[in-house]
C-alpha cells in the first residue's frame, strides 16, 4: 500500500488532558511521521452528558500501516494510558480517546472501523481539526471543504480554540 496520509482525532477529558494529548501524540509518532498538528480545542461531552469538558486536537500523518495496523496500534496506545477496553464502544468521560477520521484513499465499513469516520461532518470539532488541518482546501476523501461542511452542520455545542500552536 505504501505511504497513506491519514487524519487521526485524539480527544480527552479525564486528567491532565495537555499531558495526556502529548502522550498519545508522542506515542503515535512511533507509527508515522507526523506532517501538521492542529490546533486544541475545548469541546463539551458529544453524545453523553458530564461537566468534564474534552481538549481535541487532530493529526495529519503519514504511515505505512494499513487501516486495521493503525487502529490495533491506536487501540494499545488508548489502553497503556488507561483506558478500558469494556468502555471504548460507549460515549463516557475518557483519558483519552484516539479515531481515525480519514485515511488517503480508503472507504470502508467494517464492525471494528468505518473510514471515513461515521459521524465526522456530525461533529464540530471533528469538522473545526479538519478546518484548522485542510484550511479553505477540498478535504480528501469527503469531497467538500470544511466550512462548507460546518454550515450543515447541526451540532450547536461550544468549542472553543485554546491553543494557537
């Protein structure tokens, strides 16, 4: 397959989230070169209700695995920082959460993995990493830019951009 680019969310609300957003990124380098990091964002809980609200922040990296490579490799970071495999299918607070949201060229829909991820132009801040990733640009894969795609959006939550890099 070669080198793909792929964008990956990494998302937290449970700790030092700085820290565990640096740990993951550290972390994921080891499976990719990393070509742009957005910028973190501040998002309340998508899908459940908590008072602790998550950092975002997206990766554009490039790699050589393949999408089920990527997302056993993702899967083991989530886990060696703590998170619990039994709660990985459900929307709860988390120390860190890691999905693929794009991989270059890849569209599929498996029980384990959909590329694109399913409920990415659901998302604000799903869509506000792609904005800060892609800029003005068609997005690879979804064939639309990310402002155009932020104005069909219904998710009304406050995200709120922490970090200018």
């Amino acid at each position: 397959m070669g080198e793909q680019k792929v964008v990956i969310s990494l998302g937290t609300n449970l700790g030092d989230k700085l820290k565990n957003l640096n740990t993951a990124l550290g972390n994921i380098e080891s499976y990719g070169s990393i070509l742009k990091k957005s910028r973190i964002f501040s998002s309340e809980p998508w899908g459940y209700n908590s008072e602790n609200h998550f950092l975002n922040m997206g990766l554009l990296i490039k790699t050589s695995l393949d999408p089920n490579q990527l997302l056993k490799k993702l899967k083991i970071i989530e886990k060696q920082m703590g998170r619990s495999p039994k709660l990985i299918k459900s929307y709860q607070d988390r120390i860190i959460d890691l999905d693929i949201l794009i991989y270059q060229g890849v569209s599929m829909v498996d029980e384990d993995l959909s590329i694109p991820h399913l409920k990415i132009k659901e998302r604000k801040f799903s869509l506000l990493i792609l904005k800060d990733l892609f800029g003005n640009k068609i997005i690879p894969d979804l064939n639309d830019s990310a402002d155009k795609m932020l104005l069909k959006c219904n998710d009304k939550s406050n995200v709120v951009l922490i970090d200018e890099k």
